[in-house]
C-alpha cells in the first residue's frame, strides 16, 4: 500500500547473480523486450531488463495486480505514466538506472523524479559545467580540487535531472535550475529546493554507494525522508 505524503525508493545491483533475470522479463511487454533485444552489448540489455522488470514487480505489488498486466503511455512531454489510474491516488513514479545501478521512485499524487550516475572521469566535464551550470553551481566545481570535481559534478548533475525528470522537461533545462551546493564529500542527506517550469521541487541527494551519485526530486516544498528499499531482498 502506497501512503500519501511518502517517497518510496527502490534499487537494484543489476550484475548481482540472485537476480532472477528470466523471472524478470516474463513481466514485460513484447515492446519491453523488443527494446532490450536492440542492445549490442549484453550487461546493457540485462541492465534494461533489471530495472524495468524492478519497476513492474513494484508498480504490481502496490496496485496488486500482475505486472505484466500493467500497460503505460507517455503524456504530452514524453514521460511515462501508468495508463489507468484510481480516481484521487494517482501513482506517480520514475525510473533511472547507470553502469550497474537501477533507481526507481513510488509516490502518491506527488509528481516526481530520480536520477543515478556512476561516478567516473569524463574528458569533457568542465565543458558540461560550463554547459549545463549556474554560475554559482560553477564556481563551485572549478573551485574544487581537482580529486574531488568528478563527486561535486555528478552530485549536482543527479539533482538537476531529477528536477528535469520529475517535470518532463528536456536536457535544455538543466540551466533553469539553480541550486545551492554543500560538500559533496559527505553522504549525508541536503535538501534543495528549486525553480523550475513555474513549480517548486525539493530536492534530496541519496546514497545508494560511494561510487554513485542519486537524488530524487518531487513536487512542493516538503519532502518527507524517502524509504529506501533494495530490490529483491526487501521485496514481499
């Protein structure tokens, strides 16, 4: 049962072995699978195939209905969204899923996002900063020594997407979000709250694990502390 008022956030190792993966793609759609097919590489057709047989077990277990019955379609600005809902509990969710990290967010007539990249060098990461950063969130990453810019860029990219996400928006609108920066060396938990699209969103980085960066956004100013599950051993 989903409460009104609380995030609930689900992850998953989509290299870890007790994965039942066949268990898992019987759940999606003949679309699902077809997309999953197109990947070249093989861990990244299991990664689809982890996070979005992840996402379906829950939707299932909390609308208690089989997964694989579950249908969904995109509304005007391409997010996804379940196609039939219960008038008055609107099921909002997001997906995201990096390297070997899936992230999924559940909430209740709360429109929200989630966003997880794996922390990694990029050769044009202060192009992107430059890009894609207020001049606040800038200084911040080129005031950085140079060990520590990888966290502090993919700490303040996770909290920019998930606002991105939970709004619809594209990757154009990373700049319409400004947003203050604390030490991202520490794992505990800050909250955020921005301006974007005419609507506030508060927004939380997660730890899932040092060599990944998380956060969730959702609408208005409060945010209640996400419950955090990992998926399978959680799952009931």
């Amino acid at each position: 049962m989903v409460e009104p008022g609380y995030i609930y956030l689900w992850w998953a190792r989509t290299d870890a072995p007790k994965l039942n993966l066949s268990q898992l793609s019987s759940k999606l759609s003949d679309d699902e699978l077809n997309r999953a097919d197109r990947f070249y590489f093989t861990h990244h057709r299991r990664t689809f195939l982890v996070s979005h047989g992840m996402l379906r077990s829950v939707l299932g277990n909390y609308l208690q209905k089989p997964p694989e019955s579950l249908k969904f379609l995109n509304d005007a600005k391409g997010k996804p969204q379940l196609e039939t809902q219960i008038p008055g509990r609107d099921l909002f969710f997001s997906l995201s899923h990096s390297n070997n990290m899936a992230l999924c967010g559940i909430a209740l007539n709360q429109e929200l996002g989630v966003d997880v990249e794996y922390i990694r060098p990029l050769a044009n990461l202060e192009a992107m900063a430059k890009k894609y950063f207020s001049e606040s969130e800038l200084r911040s990453f080129l005031d950085a020594s140079f060990n520590a810019r990888d966290r502090i860029f993919f700490h303040l990219w996770t909290m920019k997407e998930a606002c991105l996400k939970a709004s619809g928006e594209g990757l154009a609108g990373l700049r319409k979000i400004h947003m203050a920066h604390d030490d991202a060396q520490k794992h505990e938990t800050y909250c955020y709250v921005c301006n974007n699209s005419e609507k506030i969103w508060t927004v939380r980085s997660i730890h899932l694990h040092d060599q990944y960066s998380a956060a969730i956004a959702v609408s208005g100013k409060d945010m209640r502390l996400p419950i955090l599950r990992q998926f399978p051993d959680e799952f009931i």
